[in-house]
C-alpha cells in the first residue's frame, strides 16, 4: 500500500498526548476506587464491576481515530478491478460505391450514423480510431478517448473512387500498432537509425484487446490481396469484425457518367471476420447498423491498478467511531 499525502501520517502522533491524557485519567480513577471502592462507587447500578468492559469503547474510539487518520493520507493499492477497455478501429471504405442507396439514405451516411451512437455509448476506457480507405488506406484519427474529436472525423468521411481492402485493414493495424508508442523527445542525434521491430506471432487464439470494426460494401476493386492483409491480423493476433454494409443484390450507382452495379461481397467478409477470430454482421437497414454496433461493444477485463482506497479506511474510521460511541452509550450513559 502507498499514499499519495504520507507526510499526513504525522496526524497519528496527534493520538500520543490522547492516550497519555488516557491513562491518566485512569490511573486516577484507581486512585478513587482505592478510597472510595466500598462506597460501591466503582460499580454500576446493577451492582456488577466496570472491569476490563470499560475499556473497550475508547479502544473503538482510538482505532477509529487512527484509521481517519491513515485517510487522510490518501492510500492507495493495487486491485483487480473490472472495467470495460481496449481499443476500437472503425475501418470505413468510402469508395464511390459506398455512396449506392440501397440503405437510406445512402450506404455511408447510414454506416456513419451508426457509428455515431456507437460512439456515444462507449466507456471513456475504450479508446476509439478512425480509419477511411478507398484505394488507400489513411488513418483519419489515431485512437483516443476524446468522443468530439472522433465524431468529427467520422462525419468528415464522404465516398471516393475505388476500394482496397487490404489498405484498409493495414492502415487499421498501423493504427494499433501505434498504440502504447512514446513520441520521441530527442530529434537530433548521430546515432545510426535503428530497423523497426518486426512484430511478434501471437500465439493461436490469443487475441490483442484492440479490435477493427471493418464497414464495407465488401467489393475489392484495387490490390493488394485482401486474404495477405488478413493474414497479416492473424499474425498480430487482431480480430476484424466485417460489416457487410448493402444488400446482396446491389443496387446501380452512377459514377462519373456510367451506370455501376455495386453489391455485397459477403464471402469474402465472412472468410476476413472467420479467419482473425471476429464475426461478421450483414447490414441491410440502419438499425441492423445500429444492433451490430451494439454486439461489438468493448469486454469486460480484469486488471490490476494502483486505485486510491481513501473512502474505505473513512467509512471504516466513521464506523468505529460510531460504534464506540453507542457501547458508551448503552453501557455506561456517556459518551467515551
């Protein structure tokens, strides 16, 4: 256990004189009793003898004391505490086909919506990304807990050219591959530039608690190979969930003068989110956007954390206090 004020410690000292003034009064009192004892003065009404019974309510006293004492220097210890966490990349494709209405209004306003309320019922201990690729793949925001900053750049996000899966889901695991990363302080030196880290194989089934929430319409237009990018998931032990945004039998967009037809490229999704561990959800409506959202929420873990412990030892140190005060009470008609 440590304390965030420990020089508040020297409060306990305050309890020396206490006691001392304590013991003094005691040491009178069998002074009295030695005088006056056959007088039945040292008896209650009763007829029975004080005995060592007086002595407890003041020791629920002092122990009170001594733990108010102790909070006010604010300890602190490490638990095992529940709490929901992780990081979240939503991945959005905004490729013109996105842009198709089969899903009012549109598949990538509908897609945005969603994510916005998905936003807004997040914990502040779920970090949040935001991921935009058509033929390439950008991070928009890296994740943060800030839900404006990630509600703005999720309503900056509009539908151009074409689609890139394996950029997306890239760009998604730079993304958390940045996390927990120190910016570096020393921008100068003559060191030579040392390689980056190739990262670590997960073993299988053990999944990092950071998650990308891939939303697409699920038409690979562009390479690479979206099945080297998945494979590039497992390998950091990232699970993708693919949202299959539009409907199987497409609908026909026009695209700088031509006539496209876009549809739901849903075996490929379902092989991505199968392959990392992940599900995969088909969206055909908003509000099958707003479910799927609510399915993805952020688990519950388990972990240790130094968490400041000042409340218990009050209500503890009140308690005593209370106690000690109605056995006087209820004993001896005062209070100690």
């Amino acid at each position: 256990m440590s304390f965030i004020w420990p020089a508040m410690l020297l409060s306990l000292l305050a309890l020396l004189p206490m006691a001392a003034l304590y013991a003094r009064a005691q040491a009178r009192r069998r002074q009295m009793m030695a005088r006056y004892g056959s007088m039945g003065f040292a008896q209650q009404p009763g007829g029975r003898r004080l005995g060592a019974r007086r002595h407890i309510p003041a020791a629920f006293t002092f122990a009170g004391l001594a733990t108010l004492a102790v909070a006010l220097a604010r300890p602190q210890a490490v638990l095992s505490l529940p709490r929901a966490q992780g990081a979240v990349v939503l991945a959005f494709d905004v490729s013109g086909s996105m842009a198709a209405d089969d899903i009012q209004p549109t598949r990538m306003e509908a897609a945005k919506a969603a994510a916005r309320e998905f936003v807004q019922r997040q914990p502040r201990t779920v970090q949040i990304g935001v991921v935009a690729f058509s033929d390439s793949g950008m991070a928009v925001l890296p994740p943060t807990d800030d839900q404006q900053a990630i509600l703005a750049a999720i309503n900056r996000l509009s539908p151009t050219r074409g689609t890139s899966l394996a950029n997306g889901i890239f760009a998604a695991l730079t993304t958390i591959d940045d996390l927990g990363k120190k910016e570096a302080t020393n921008y100068y030196s003559n060191r030579e530039p040392q390689p980056t880290p190739t990262p670590t194989q997960m073993p299988p089934g053990v999944y990092q608690p950071a998650v990308i929430v891939l939303l697409t319409d699920g038409e690979n237009t562009t390479s690479p190979d979206p099945l080297a990018a998945t494979e590039a998931a497992v390998y950091r032990g990232v699970r993708i969930h693919t949202v299959g945004v539009g409907s199987p039998e497409g609908a026909l967009l026009k695209i700088e003068g031509f006539t496209v037809h876009t549809r739901l490229d849903e075996s490929l999704l379902r092989y991505i989110s199968e392959r990392t561990g992940g599900v995969y959800y088909n969206a055909q409506t908003g509000d099958d956007l707003r479910a799927i959202y609510d399915s993805i929420g952020a688990q519950l873990v388990v972990e240790p954390e130094e968490t400041e412990i000042t409340a218990i030892f009050a209500g503890l140190g009140v308690m005593l206090l209370l106690i000690g005060g109605t056995l006087s009470l209820a004993w001896f008609n005062r209070l100690p």
